[in-house]
C-alpha cells in the first residue's frame, strides 16, 4: 500500500495552523530534504513513539529541516530512551540526522 504524506496532513498532525507561511516552510523542508518521500509516513510513527518521552517532530526556525526534539528538563532515563527510539527509527529508515549540539535534538537532513 502507498501512503502519501500531504504538507498539510503533516502541519495537522505536528499541531501547526496550515496557513501560506507554515506551508512555505514545510515545503521548503520537504524540498531540502533527499528521500523525503521514502520515509515520510514512518514520521507519523515516530511522532507516537517519541510523545512517551515529551519528544517531538517540528519545523526548525533557524534551518529548511525537521526537527526532532524532547525536552531537555526531562529525566536522564527518559532522555536516553528518547535517544535510543530515534536512533532505531534513524537506522531502520535510513535517515541521517544530525545532533544539535549536545542537546536531545536532531536535524533530519535525508536518506543515506
């Protein structure tokens, strides 16, 4: 079966207002993005998965990519399993991320 991921089901199910501007930067992350459409309804799992661990998938303010992120206030355990869940969702998709310093906070920057 062939899922296809809408800009606008994303900004839905991230919790943006779908409107000209959160759409331009979506599509603009899209665009940027290799293999985009290789992976991108496994975001939508990631995005259940990652919600035990205040973890979330966004649109990043400073560069054209999704961005995963938990919540840096969270315990050590639960900062580790959020790691680890990305981690697993990176290699079993493909996905190269990129860490943010040394935040619990990725760059999706494509499929490798």
């Amino acid at each position: 079966m062939h899922i296809d991921i809408t800009p606008e089901a994303l900004l839905t199910q991230f919790g943006y207002p779908v409107n000209d501007h959160t759409l331009a930067q979506i599509e603009k992350a899209i665009a940027n993005t290799p293999g985009f459409e290789h992976f991108s309804k496994h975001l939508l799992s990631l995005k259940d998965t990652l919600s035990h661990f205040d973890g979330t998938i966004a649109l990043s303010n400073s560069h054209p990519y999704f961005k995963i992120k938990c919540e840096e206030n969270n315990t050590k355990e639960m900062i580790e399993a959020f790691r680890e869940s990305v981690k697993k969702w990176s290699e079993k998709y493909k996905v190269t991320l990129q860490q943010v310093g040394n935040k619990p906070t990725y760059y999706i920057i494509g499929q490798n």
